[in-house]
C-alpha cells in the first residue's frame, strides 16, 4: 500500500438535483478513484538483454516469463526452506488461523476521535474481519460496517497490515497490529492524514514491493489475476526463472556466448549489485517512471536509472529518514564512498535468511574486513575500542519504536562517527508547516536523457498529489514539466501531467488540449482518455466527455472508474444506459459508495421508482455514513414510499453527520406535516429558518402550515 497515498486523489463532481414532488434537492457526488499511472517516457531505445562486463544476462528480456519459487525448490532446498522464513519471503501472507501473531479478542476498540468511529479486528469461523461502527452519546448504534481481512502484509517484526479483495483489487483495511507495543491501531497515515476508511487500496507502485509482481489485469487499473503469490520471492532477485530451469531440466537453448539464465547478484557490478536491492530500499520522497514502464517491468541485473528515477530532499537530516531509505544513507556514508563499489548490501546482508538469525560479531565482521582492529582507538584514546564492542551501537543509529511513523524499529544505515549521539525525530518527517521552506528535490538515480527534466516536474507533482499541498510544489511542476516539453515535443506523459496540473488550477480549456496531446502521442493512454473526459465535464461539454470514456472503456473495459464516469455523464442524456454502465461498475467493485449513490438517485428522479432507489441508498451509508446528503436522501425515498417512521431515522442520522442540514429539517417537517403533526413541523421548519434565514422553501411551508 502506498502510504503516501491515502487515496487522497478523490474528485468530486457536484450538480444540484431536484428529487420528489416536494424534496429541495440535493447532492450529486461522483467519486473518480483511479489516480494516473506514474510514467514518464524517454526515446532512448533499450538493449534487449543486460551486459554486465562479458556476461549476457538473457533473463533480463522482457518476454521471459516468472515461474514462481516453487520452481526454484527442487535444485535450492535448503535455501528456499531458509527463505521462507526470512522477513522478505514472509512479506504478504493468507491471513489464517496457522500465521497468527496478533493478540484475540481485541482487548479495547481502537476509537479515532476525528471521525467518530470506532474499530476492532475479529476472529469468527476461522475466519477475520474488521468491524467498524458508530454509536451515540447514549450508546444506540447508529453505523456499522464489516469487511473480511483476506491477506496480511509484513512480516510481523515489526507490525503487519491487512487487507481485502474486491475482485483482484486489494483494499487496505483501517487497523494494524503494532508487534513492539503489542497492540491494535490505525494503520499507517491513518491519522496523519486523515482516516481513509476502507477506501485505500494497493497500487501497482506499493505492492510492487511488498510482494512478488503481481500479474496485472490488463483491462482495468490496479488490479491482478489470480491466484495472488505470497511473500517477495527468489525470482525478485534473480530474475525470472523460464529459462534456468529449461536450462537445468537440459532444454535445447539458442543462447549467446557468455549468456547466463539466471542473475546471482553477487556477480554483477557494484552498481547494479546495488540497484536489486535499491528497487524496494530505496524509497525517497518522490518517483518517476521512465517511458512506458510499469511497476512490474523491472529485471535484477538492469540498471535501475533505465527504469525509473528516485527523488530526495537536496539537504539530508541525521535526526530522520524514510522507513525504506537504507540504500540512499549507506551512499552518504564514508564507508560507502571511499569503498571504491566494494561495499554493497550483501556485505552485510544475506536475504537468504532471517535478520534474525545474525549475531553483532557478524556484523562486526563485516567491518573488521576493512577496518583492521588493530588500526582502531585504543586505550588512552578519546573514543577508546575493545574487543568485546558491537560497531553498530556506536555508528549506525537505531530508531527506537516510539517515535517512528509506521511503529517500527529501524537501523539507519548512514554509517558515521558518534551516529548514537544524534536523536531520532521523525514527528515532522510527513508533515510541513507554512514557516517550513519547499524541499528542493534531487535526483539520487536518474538518467542523462532528455525526459529528465519532464522526470524532475512529475516527482513534483507527485509530491504536491501524495504529501504536501504547498503551491510550490505544483510550481515546481509546471516549470519543469514546460522546461522538458521545450527539449522533446512528443512526450506524451508531460502533456498528461500538464494537463492534471491545468485541471487541478481549474483551466479546463488548457487542460483538454494537454490530455488531446497526450492521447495523440499514445493513443493506448486510458488515463489520458478518461481524465481527457473529465476536463470535457468541467467545461461543460458533455458530449466530448462521455465520448473520451467510451475511449477509456474501449482500452480497459473493466475499470470501474470508467463505467461510474461514463454512467454518471450519461444520467441526462441516456438514463438507461447510465444504469446499465453504473451496474457494471458495481459487478466489478462493490466498495465505492458514490456509484451506489448514483443508481439511487437515479431511480428516484429519472426513473420515479423511489422503492428501488432505496437499497441503493442503504448500501451507500452503510459504505459511508458521512457521503454528503446520503441519509437526506434516504429519508427522502422512505418518505415517496410512505415509510414515515424510517424516513424521519434517516434524516435524524444527517443530523448526526451535519447537525445543521436545512434541507434535512425542511423535509423532516413535510413529514411531520404529512404525518399531521403540526407541531413538530412547526418546529423542524423553524430550525431551518434558523441555520437559514434566507431559505424561501422552508418559509412558504411554514406559511402553508399556518393557514
């Protein structure tokens, strides 16, 4: 999961509706959840295979297919065994009764005060579930929501997280298990930015690394085929295995001299050595693909500049780092630097096996290869040394647990004379205040290409979108991404971003030309046609818009954002077949509360079948309790089919939302009218009066009512 990325990328697009013969109207909200795939292009072709001085790696070929550890097991034995237990091949997990590390039951609810929900994890029938729920001052349980966890992510050192499967899309749950302080909590960044709910899934770029490469479904966004593999896998390293294991199975191959099947990383080059372990430990504040690359194309042995580019604050801090920045503070090591490549990862590290299983004189080893003992402080001296002294205690700083973003225990691995004496803080390490000053962001891989500078302005952006709203940041974009579109004209990820940025400023014009740009240059751009229409809905073209989501549908047919959009465009135009796009969007994801909102709305207005809308509106609280106007319109479908008693629950659950709803106290008082007590809509219209002194509506049925 991308924990940068609380699914903070929601759109809305609001329209006022008029709905029965006597409701005042109410909210139209469309949910667009896809954000844009993360690439950028270069024109630079690329070497079928990787040549590492005189040895041709032939499974560094894109075609070559992934076969799974399993394959790996008859000729590795002892390895795989050993793997297994290791933190990496324990990474993603079927979450059952036989990997529970979690404490049950769950002793207390875990409340978040900003939201009013409350959370706990639950055991039922050997199976897990995450309940949240909403009570109110009196106890009565106004909300509740189940979801099953599925799988856990993490290998349970530190803490791991929880997730659930919406037809190959997999859905962050709200609670994780924190393993150092022994508890249940909000999962990471829940509360930094804001409790996401259920609404945080997996993108390609999160699970990317926290699993073995998932096999993308190729006709929608962020979702994968099953069956899911568990754990990052031995081919992660290695590369894919097809042809090592024709080759070892005696399989006639047509190979290259000096061709090697399968990558041994202690092999490689110091360099790209590195960049199979930097493709996951490497993670900076902001990313950028290069040309059309995934997050599933890259292959150990590559160089990691040709596939991405990784972004970090210009000025690096002792006191903080990011979680999975090892590799970028070992390389601000002197060790690292005077080592002449010498020191690599695996010099310390052998991912075969758990990090458990290492002892301090292992590590100091490693050190001692280099530093000779008898060469180190002595007696008399200032820092004095002994035998018996563990080298990491002193030089590599350790975090701790109580003051860390994801409550984990980490090592920095900026190796450095008195690295212990420096004190931990990563409170600000997420946040910014308006004194801070704009990070000037660098480039710690990258290529000397010319989509560098189109690079530089989509990190940005990804900056401005995933932590931080500054304006400068967007600037920032917007300079670089024009600075790069001066240098090439046919990129069409710049025009895709430029057209965001134009978008996100509200210059839909701008923006349409950005995206028709986009989608010129690559015209199997999905995103490009979809967010190509919706800069057509901003600027009020419909037509264009639902054209451009055809487009989009036509490339992946199965996004569901497409179809909610599509539907949602065609609501006036074609109603039948908005209902029939919007019912597909649910066939393929169940969890987005706007598309039910939708159909509601739908059969209540365009259809005048208030009994059907009704299911509709219940599973779109019951997704989001808070969706805007969700229980007014509710109420407003109970009260067309005469259920007064429940109409007047729901409007009294938006008073619980929105305590100062007008529009749900002007129609609480028509059914108080309705229902013949003067009194209470007497009451009901006069606080609405209140909340709005101007509402004509809720004065002329006062007025009726005083006649």
């Amino acid at each position: 999961m991308n924990n940068k990325n609380p699914k903070s990328k929601i759109k809305l697009i609001r329209g006022i509706i008029i709905f029965g013969f006597f409701l005042a109207g109410a909210i139209v909200v469309i949910q667009s959840r896809r954000p844009a795939a993360d690439k950028s292009e270069s024109s630079k072709p690329l070497p079928r295979y990787v040549k590492d001085g005189d040895v041709i790696y032939v499974n560094t070929a894109p075609d070559i297919r992934f076969v799974g550890s399993e394959a790996c097991r008859g000729c590795h034995p002892d390895i795989y065994d050993s793997y297994l237990k290791s933190e990496m091949g324990r990474s993603m997990a079927k979450l059952d009764s036989t990997n529970i590390i979690e404490s049950y039951p769950q002793k207390q609810p875990v409340y978040d005060s900003e939201k009013n929900f409350y959370y706990e994890m639950v055991k039922k029938d050997g199976r897990f579930y995450q309940r949240e729920y909403r009570i109110d001052k009196r106890g009565k349980l106004l909300h509740e929501r189940w979801l099953e966890a599925e799988y856990a992510i993490g290998s349970g050192n530190n803490l791991r997280m929880y997730f659930h499967d919406e037809n190959g899309m997999v859905y962050q749950l709200p609670l994780t298990w924190y393993v150092h302080q022994n508890r249940w909590d909000l999962s990471p960044g829940y509360r930094d930015f804001g409790n996401v709910r259920f609404s945080r899934y997996a993108s390609s770029k999160c699970i990317s690394c926290h699993n073995s490469f998932m096999r993308p479904r190729p006709t929608a966004n962020d979702r994968y085929e099953k069956p899911f593999p568990f754990g990052i896998g031995c081919e992660r390293c290695h590369g894919p295995g097809e042809l090592h294991v024709k080759q070892m199975r005696g399989d006639k191959l047509d190979l290259p001299p000096h061709a090697r099947t399968i990558v041994n990383p202690r092999k490689l080059s110091p360099l790209r050595q590195l960049d199979v372990c930097r493709q996951c430990h490497l993670q900076g504040k902001a990313w950028a693909l290069h040309g059309e690359s995934d997050w599933f194309d890259y292959r150990p042995a590559k160089l990691l500049e040709s596939h991405r580019s990784v972004y970090f604050p210009q000025q690096s801090r002792k006191e903080v780092f990011e979680v999975a920045d090892s590799a970028h503070r070992l390389s601000l090591s002197r060790c690292f630097k005077e080592s002449n490549g010498a020191l690599t990862c695996i010099n310390c590290h052998n991912p075969h096996y758990s990090i458990k299983t290492f002892t301090a004189g292992h590590y100091n080893s490693a050190c001692l290869a280099c530093h000779s003992s008898g060469n180190l402080p002595g007696a008399g001296e200032k820092s004095p040394h002994t035998a018996a002294d563990n080298c990491i205690t002193c030089h590599m700083n350790r975090t701790g647990t109580d003051n860390t973003l994801h409550g984990v225990s980490n090592t920095d691995h900026w190796i450095r004379i008195g690295a212990n004496q420096t004190v931990i803080d990563w409170s600000t390490l997420r946040r910014s205040s308006a004194g801070d000053s704009a990070l000037n962001l660098v480039p710690d891989i990258d290529a000397p290409d010319e989509g560098r500078n189109i690079r530089r302005g989509i990190a940005y952006l990804d900056l401005y979108n995933e932590l931080d709203r500054r304006s400068a940041y967007r600037d920032s974009a917007l300079f670089y991404l024009n600075r790069g579109l001066g240098q090439t004209k046919n990129n069409a990820m710049a025009y895709f971003y430029l057209g965001k940025i134009q978008f996100d400023l509200g210059e839909y014009e701008q923006s349409i030309f950005s995206f028709e740009r986009a989608v010129t240059f690559r015209p199997n751009l999905a995103e490009g046609f979809f967010w190509l229409g919706k800069a057509c809905m901003a600027n009020k073209n419909r037509g264009l818009a639902i054209e451009n989501y055809r487009k989009a549908l036509a490339l992946k047919p199965d996004e569901p954002a497409y179809l909610e959009s599509l539907g949602t465009a065609l609501v006036e135009a074609n109603p039948d077949e908005a209902v029939n796009a919007l019912e597909q969007a649910i066939q393929l994801d169940q969890q987005n509360p706007f598309t039910y909102y939708t159909l509601g709305n739908l059969y209540a207005i365009s259809f005048r079948q208030p009994e059907k809308a009704l299911a509709y509106y219940q599973m779109a609280v019951m997704l989001d309790p808070d969706l805007p106007n969700g229980f007014l319109n509710l109420g407003n479908a109970y009260t067309l089919v005469g259920n007064y008693k429940e109409a007047i629950t729901s409007y009294e659950k938006e008073f619980s939302v929105r305590p100062s709803s007008p529009l749900a106290f002007v129609n609480l008082g028509r059914v108080y009218t309705l229902m013949g007590k003067k009194t209470e809509a007497r009451n009901a219209f006069h606080k609405a009066l209140q909340i709005d002194p101007t509402m004509t509506l809720a004065r002329q049925f006062l007025q009726q009512l005083e006649n």
